[in-house]
C-alpha cells in the first residue's frame, strides 16, 4: 500500500470550463476513447480546456499489463475500421493546429495496428492539411516493417516511450529486453528520417545514476525531444510511489537532459508524453 503524502504541486484543479465539457461531449458523439481519460491523466482539464487531446486508437482495451499503467487490459474487440474517419472529423471539429495520435498495444495484429495508424494520419493530413501530427507509437513486438507503415504516412513527430530505467523494467512487468528493443524503435525511426521523441516516468525507485544512465541510452540511439514527469499510482492495483520529486529536481534533469544533447525536454511533477506537445515541436523546429 501507498502511504506517501502527495506534495501540494500535484493538486490539479478540476475541469470548470465550459471547454472542457465541450470536447468531452465531442469525444463520447464520435465514440472515440482518449488516453486522456484511459489513463487517469491529471492534465485532462487543462488541456481539454485549451481544446487538445490525445486519441487512442485502435479501441482502449491493451493486450500487455504493464504495472503503471490504467487502460484496461485482456482480449480486444475486433478493430473499428471507421476509427481514422472519426478521429480525422474530430481534430476538424476541434480545430486542432497539433493532434496526438497514439494507441493500445495490439500483440494480436500481424502489423500492430499500423496500418490503422498510417490510415489515421493519412485522414488527418487529407482533412485538415496545416495539423502537424505527432504518434505515440507502442513497439510493434520489434518488427521494423509496421515502423516504416507508419512512418511513409508522414507524422511530424514519432513518439515512443522508454517509461523508466533498465533495473525497474521488472517493476512495471516488462521483460528487460523491451528495454532494448524500444531504444531500437527510436534508433530505427532516426535513421528512416523522423524526428523521435521518449518520455520517463520518475518516482518507481530508480536512483539518479539510472536515470542518467537512461538519459544516456536515448541520446545514444538518436532521440531528439523527452519529456520527464512524476509517476502517480493511477488506482491501487498499480505499482505504488517510491518517491515525489520536487518541482526543483525536475529542473535538474531537465538541465542534465539538455547537456546530454536533446533538442528539446520539458520535465516537470505533471509532464506527460503529449503535454504541450505542439509547443515542443514548434520550438524544436526552431532551431533547424
């Protein structure tokens, strides 16, 4: 059981703006899912509120358990092949400039979901042709085939997350060679032209030596963009807290980040992986 004390700066308010409710509504007529609300994200009323969202596509029940995490696990209903319609005709409702684009795991599809991801982005580009697109890609069991799928429909950003460090892959229920093969995705998608993106979660009990050492892995194999944030038990089935870092420490790594070469990092207590996602992409093409 989890008995440490959330500090102060993980208090979020709860959504009031009629915004929110807006885009709530939005979602549930489309029937789509966002990980938005899949995974417990403490920054749905924020975002929500500034009209952003993250779709989850490929339905929302995942094919993996991993520890961390709140979407609903075990055998998936067959794939919506209405889903990138529906998607592309919500980011025109919305109005979206930068649509985040990720999905469940899907072990049980010869390609991953990939070429649902490439009809996705395709749809998007096709309906709304100035959205920037970022995909948070899972690692289709390693196959490089279904990155290429996904990669020829032309995302501006791929995203795939490395989650912790190497000796805590255990923790979160995940053999140590995922580790591996991720950092492999992100090398991959580097050399076939895309910019890469990963994100960490901190707070399982890794120490700053791993988390340096992680760091070092990403720069390694080619990541441009991270972001860091705090690890929050979403319910008491998952892994508990080891630790809150304070708002001072994530501006540590967020420094020793930087230093190692990433284009971009944005680190803090509610980082997520598409928090202020277009901010990101528009400041790290900045700099081309």
């Amino acid at each position: 059981m989890n008995h440490l004390k959330k500090p102060d700066w993980l208090k979020v308010k709860l959504p009031s703006n009629s915004t929110y409710f807006q885009v709530a509504e939005l979602i549930k007529k489309e029937g789509l899912h966002t990980i938005c609300q899949s995974a417990r994200c403490p920054n749905i009323g924020e975002c929500w509120e500034r009209r952003t969202a993250t779709f989850l596509i490929l339905g929302n029940i995942c094919t993996r358990n991993c520890g961390f995490c709140a979407v609903q696990k075990g055998q998936p209903f067959p794939v919506n092949e209405h889903e990138p319609e529906a998607v592309a005709q919500a980011v025109k409702a919305m109005g979206l400039r930068y649509a985040v684009i990720t999905s469940v795991t899907r072990d049980d599809l010869s390609d991953g979901g990939a070429s649902l991801f490439a009809r996705t982005i395709r749809l998007i580009k096709e309906t709304c042709p100035e959205t920037k697109i970022e995909v948070l890609i899972p690692d289709f069991v390693g196959k490089e085939e279904p990155l290429r799928q996904v990669l020829e429909a032309s995302p501006d950003i791929i995203n795939h997350n490395l989650e912790t460090t190497f000796n805590l892959y255990p923790r979160i229920n995940r053999p140590a060679a995922n580790y591996h093969r991720s950092l492999t995705v992100l090398k991959r998608a580097k050399k076939l032209g895309a910019t890469t993106k990963s994100g960490l979660m901190v707070g399982l009990g890794e120490s700053y030596d791993d988390i340096k050492q992680a760091l070092s892995d990403l720069r390694n194999n080619d990541c441009d963009l991270l972001t860091i944030g705090q690890y929050l038990q979403p319910t008491p089935r998952q892994v508990p807290v080891v630790r809150y870092y304070s708002p001072e420490e994530f501006s540590e790594l967020k420094q020793l980040a930087l230093s190692l070469g990433f284009k971009q990092v944005v680190a803090g207590p509610l980082v997520r992986s598409s928090y202020l996602a277009e901010n990101m992409y528009e400041a790290s093409r900045s700099q081309n």
